[in-house]
C-alpha cells in the first residue's frame, strides 16, 4: 500500500481501538493530517468509531469543509480538528471524545486533572477547562463552527488535553499512534487521582522532571508504543489491519 | 415491511439495546403507543428483555389490560405503561427500568439528580423523586395496578424522567429511539454527577438554556441521532434488523 | 428426566450463572439439600463453579461428610452447607461466596448492609456479620470442621444472610432459585448503599413493612422469578439445561 | 512434555491470565527463575502479554541480559525481574503491573495497603511504597537498569508484593501459580480497602495471626490452588495448554 493508503487504513484502526477501549460510544471521533498537504486532515464522516470502514473516511480543509463533493453527512464537531489542526502545525491527530471518567473533572473544577501515573504522564503537566459558556453563554455545548472551534484552540494552548466542561476532552498529538495512547491513559489517569484523593492525605503527582523525561523519551514507533498498539488491535479485531512500522503487515 | 411492522421490530430493537446497555437486565421493559390508535400500546409479555422476540409483543389499552386474548404472563407492572400514555398524549415510548448508578440518587436524596454532561441533558432540567410509600404506605414498590400508576404518572408530570424511591425510574420520550437514548445516558450522568460531588467544589450543572438549546435541536431521525441507535444495535447483535428512517434495512 | 436428575441439573445451571454474574470466581460454592432425605445435600467436588458438570456433583451428609465413597477433593468449606442445612429445617439451598461489593460492610461495621432496592430486599431487614475470630481467634479464616459452621449457623439464626468479617457471605434460600436470586442482588444492593452513603443525606432504607409485603409475595416458580432465571441461564449459556416448572425443556 | 518445556508452557499460560484478569494490559510481565540454574530466568520479549507465545520466551542472566545472541527487543523493565532473583533466592516468579486499582495507594500513602480479605492475604502483613524519585531523583520511573532494579529489591526486602509510586507494582512468589493468585487478588483487596474506608468507622484489618495461618497452610499445588489456575486458564481461554501437577494435561 502507498503510505497514504497506510495512514487511512490506520485511522480506521486508531476508531476502532478507542470504541472497544470505551474512549468513544456512538460519539467522538480521531482525525489525523493529511500527510502531503498541511491544510487537509482525514476524519470518518458521521459515523459510530467502532463501524468505520475506509470508505467512510473524508477529507476536510482546515475549515472543516470537504474537499471534494459529499452527500453523506460529516461529523457536526469536525470543527474541533479543523481549529486544531490551524493552529498546531505540531500536531498531526486530533481525537475529540466524551469518555466518562474525565468528565467530573469539567465538572467540580477544584481538582485539576493532573498526571499522578506514568502511563498519564503524556497529558502533559496542565490540563485546561474550555467553557464554551464563557464565551458563547447558553449553547447546546456542541462546536458547531470554527468560532468555537478556535475559541477552544485557543483554550488548548500548546497544552495536549483540553477538558471540555460538561461535554469531555479534545487531544492533540504528533501522531495517531501518540493520540490514541494519550486518550485511553487520560481516563485511567483521571480515575487514579479520584481514587487517591478520596483515601485522603497528600497526593503525589509526577512532577515536571519526570514528566518531561517521560515525553523525552517517547518515539512514536519504538518498540514499547508499538507493543500498545499492536495488542489494542488485536484486542479491537483488527490486527490484519495494523501494518508495522517497517511497513511489514501483522499476521 | 408495512410502518406498524417496522414499529414492532424497532420495539425488539429497543429492547435488546437496553439489555446490552445495562439498563435493564431480567427486569425492566420499554413500550411503544400504536401510531395509529393513541389508546394502545405496543410491550413484550412478561420476558427478560434480551429474550424477545417479534411474536412476544402484545398489544395493551390504557387500561393495562391486553386488547385480544392472551394466555401468556404480562409485566406485573405495565400499568406504569398505561398510566403515562393515557397522562401524556406527547409521549409515544416509555421505559422502565433498574439501571443500577440511578438508584442512589433516590435512596439518599440530598442530591437531585440534574444534567451535568451534554448527552445527560435530555433528561430534562427537573428529575422529580416519585415514592410509591406517600401514598400507598407500606407495598412490595411495584406499581401494580392503574392508582399507581397514575400516582407515578401525576409525579412525573411533564418532566421526562422520574426517579422511583428504591426502585428504579420511568421514562417517556416522543419516540422509542428518544427514549432508549434517554435511557442509556441517565445512569452516565448520574455517574458523573456522584463523582463530581466526591472531587469537591462547587459543580457546574448545566444551565436551563444549554438544556433548552439542546432540546430545539433534537430531532428523532437526525443522522447523529441515528448514528446511536445503529451503533447500539449493532454491539447488541441486530443490527439486520434495524430499518432505517428511509425505510431501507441496514445490511 | 426424573426430579432428581432435574435438581442436580438446576444445580449445574445455579452454579453457572453464579460465576457469569461474577458473585463466584474460582471460589465459592452453591448446595440444595436432598427433596427426599432432608440429612443430605448435592454440593460440587472441588471445582470452580464455571466449570461444573452433572459428574461433579457429589451427596453429602449433615456432617459435611460424603455419602459414598468418594476420592475426588471436595470444598474445604463445605462444612458451611452443612451446619447450615443442619440448623434450619426451612432451608433447601445455600450460597457461600467472595462477591466483591459486599466485602466493605463485613470489614468496615459502622454501616450495616441493610435492603435500599426492592431487588435487595430478599436479603431480609437484618444481615448479621460473623467474625470467626470471636469466637476461634487467629484462623486462616476457613470454615473447615462443624464447630466453625455451626457458630456461623448460629449467627445467621433464622436471617437470609450472614457477611463474614474479611471473607464473604452465606446466604439461605427455600429454593436454588432463590438463593440465587438473592446472592445475585446482594452486591447490587450494597453498591447502591454504598453510594447513595457518598451522596450524604439521610438514606431511606425499604421499611420492614415494605420488605414483608415482597417476601409475602414472593414465590419460587412464580413468572417474575422465572423470568430472571431463564435470563440469567441464557447469558450463563446454559438455556439447554433449563427445565421448566412445568417438566418442559427451554429450547 | 520435559519439566522445563511444561515450566515454559505455564509461564505463557501466566501471561495469558494477567491479561485476561485485568492485571496486566499492553505493559507489564511475569516472570520465573530456571529450575536447573538459579543465576537464570525466564520471561517473555518485549510482547503485550496476551500475545505471549512459547517462542516468545527468552532467558536472562541475573544481570537482565539474555544469556543467547537475542535480537528482538526484550522489556525495558527486566531488570525489575534480575534483581529479585538476585536479592531473593526464595523467589521463584515475578510479576510487575500497573493494575489501575492499587495505584491510588502509591499515590496518596495516608492509607497503606494491607490485608482486609482472606484472598488478600498473600499479600502479606507489610506493602512497602517504592518511590524511585528517592534515589533517583526526577526520571522517567522506568525501572531501566540494575540500579534502580536493586533499590526497589532492597524496599521490596522479604516481603511479597512492593507498591511503585505513581507507577504500579512488583510481586514475588515461591511458584507462578503464587505470584499469579497473588497478582489477580492484590487489586481486590485494595478495592475491598478503599471501600471500606469510604464507609467509615473502624477498618478491621486481617490480623498478623491470620494472615500467618493462611500462609502457613499454602501449597503452590493444593486441590485449592489448582482450581483457580484451572478456572482462570479456562477464562483466558488456555484450557488446552495447561499441565496438572500429576504431569497429565487438561482436555
């Protein structure tokens, strides 16, 4: 396959890991930047992850407008990667999702989500809470637009997480194997620090040091991140989809 | 298939979909009114939800009672069926169940139970506590018979879901796919509100407008609609017979 | 089949459905006494409960002791049964299990377990907690000889239920049907206490009168009952060894 | 098959129940000394320990090193595994994991973790926290090297299972069969625990009495012990490739 036929073929994998890894239900979705061409990303038109094929995936400018003719309807939050994608020319995939053990963390704001295990440390140190109600009052809490988008954009920083209050997270990283590994450790992240805030005493989190030296260290296809992707796969029914880093398919 | 066909169908769909979700497990039922005569009802005999099929559904009046012969065992409790059809002429689905992360909120009522996701908000800004004991005094909580059921129906009022005191909920939708997606994201926010309140601080529910907003933009058969009740019914293993609002079959 | 042989079969099924429903894992047993000779019951050899066939169900007598001879390994504990059966004549079947959720309120004594849900109320108004230290000190905390089951038997006195301080439960049904019911809807009811607790408030417990009117309503084979152990067989993937109240086959 | 072939064989079927019970996901790996020549172990390349294979398997000197020319890549963390056998000649197997619900107690220590339920007790009487910061200051808290490996044997000292703060867990047991049981039953007792503490009141822990007594009646192959390798294999669907102690194997 070309390697543009490689990232698609990913993309459908990365939709299914996050629906059996519960990141996504019916709603959410992962986007990644077309590869030769900066101003375009990849998204499954609208869609549950878990039913993607390749050919539900659809091209968008960075206006969240398809790039060739589509009658088939288009995710209406696709804003989201599109404002992300404009502003972070260092981000290559976006995932957008509502899964559930962030979500009290939009919600009672007087504990930050921050890293307190390894696996979470690629949330990055600071998490921000976007309010769409700051800026546009009373919505129904969906970025319908690239206002909302960017406002949200905005909110993200240069930051990997953003919660968003009442509604879930959107996340940011250099590829979708990076994005992915990101969203399925923020929950379990989340669901440590609850649990450790409610035995009571002081909470440890990781620091800055560790943290750094964790993202440091990090490669998108070294052997350890391959070894999370290739058992997420297979756990989702996907590994004859997963091709390998040395372009060599799974069996 | 003619559109009562289809309805009947979709009904066993609703109710799979609920057994796979964890609303309802042996107990538990949803029902549908006949679109052409607004005094009947569409439920399954008295069968575990996961179990029914097209022949197990049987056709009710208000009254409870079932409108041809019918050797078989109904639900003790289709009364709450009858009493919020012949109350509500809006509502066209009803659910009722023990969805597990419900109950607290009406055991230890300090907390109402209030939207604080997005997809929570269709439960309506009031979530009102019915207890089968202020009435009735001291019965095994089942409504079994038309005065509790119209005791339930009068608490509910025109709110879409009422908690019932250790036991369970009711809910009432404009269709079955309102409902049952209704249904499915109740425990979820009330999960999140419980862990919102153990973080601490102030939490954000959402606010009259953003559940209003949200409302105008509901609409039964819009493709994001849609898009949970194929997923459900697939990870329910029936997706074949799902009919899709143009009338074709998913294949 | 013959009435025997369709206990012993429900025995298999009783002990399948124990473990889907996770109130087993490998250990933990479930016993019915024999309908013709009230001083022996059917319990597994020493199995997991997932794993048990017709051929592993062994005939013991009231001292815990096998009836014929028998060479396989049985339950260490099976004493529990026995003092149990010996105690109380009304008795027909009994569970002992590790269920986690109701771990917490055997350890942790200042909240007794107590029906909040109207599924939970079979366990009865009032669950004892056995600490088998009370009385035999520092044990490895097995009920291994007759002393030990029937110090527990005695603080189960005519209840429905006794929690064991760091172990379990026993629980006492007139029927498998029943104990199973009842050991299936414990932990649910616990996790509902416990978490209507994290909410604060005033909890409202089911009233004694409330508790009465279900126990008096209850009947083993009654099609609510039914209902739930037909579900229950079917997801345990046991539908096929179902018989009937009426001697018929499930199919 | 010979004594080390079925040792080999075992040591898939370890990696296949971790798995399976939660104990491990894409991270984590077990591990166990060669029979023969106790400067030697055996664990599996660096492989999501559900897609463990025999030919998986390599062995390593006590420095972490394989002793044959190897070139897949091995587990970052082996060295984890090299210095307990170093520092523990009774050690036979080792797990390391991030099972998600012991992390809370590495991460807030007001609360230690200890043994509240009989299936914990294995754990053993005292559950040190290993910080790797202590020594090491700011660092990725991979265990990479030898000489975080010997500090975290050195607070691991004689007992059974050491915490690693922000990270997860090292186990060391006399046989697999131990450090799997021990592995599987250490996130439940720190659930049973945290619950416990959330309702209140007095925490009675297992006493140093009954944990002693339980562990002074273990036996790696007691009928008791077999059961739950038997049961749990059969989970992770590995029936097949299980040896009985009599040396016949499972069908």
């Amino acid at each position: 396959m070309s390697s543009l036929d490689t990232l698609i073929q990913d993309l459908v994998v990365a939709n299914r890991i996050l629906a059996k890894e519960e990141v996504v239900d019916a709603y959410g979705h992962v986007s990644v930047r077309h590869p030769d061409n900066p101003n375009r990303f990849f998204i499954a038109r609208s869609l549950a992850p878990d039913l993607v094929e390749r050919d539900d995936i659809v091209e968008l400018g960075l206006d969240g407008q398809p790039v060739r003719d589509e009658t088939r309807q288009l995710y209406l939050e696709r804003f989201i990667h599109a404002a992300i994608f404009e502003a972070r020319p260092d981000v290559h995939a976006v995932v957008h999702a509502h899964a559930e053990d962030i979500l009290p963390f939009g919600i009672a704001q007087a504990t930050p989500l921050r890293p307190v295990i390894h696996s979470g440390s690629f949330i990055g140190p600071h998490v921000p809470v976007w309010d769409i109600a700051d800026e546009f009052g009373d919505t129904d809490l969906l970025v319908r637009n690239m206002d909302h988008g960017r406002d949200l954009a905005r909110c993200l920083g240069s930051n990997k997480v953003a919660l968003m209050r009442g509604h879930g997270f959107a996340s940011a990283g250099r590829s979708l194997i990076e994005v992915v590994r990101l969203s399925v450790y923020l929950p379990r992240n989340a669901r440590a620090l609850l649990r450790a805030k409610q035995l009571g005493g002081e909470v440890k989190y990781l620091t800055e040091g560790e943290i750094n030296a964790r993202a440091s260290g990090y490669s998108a296809y070294s052997p350890e991140t391959w070894r999370a992707w290739e058992y997420w796969a297979s756990k989702a029914g996907c590994s004859h989809m997963v091709t390998r880093p040395d372009g060599k398919h799974e069996h």
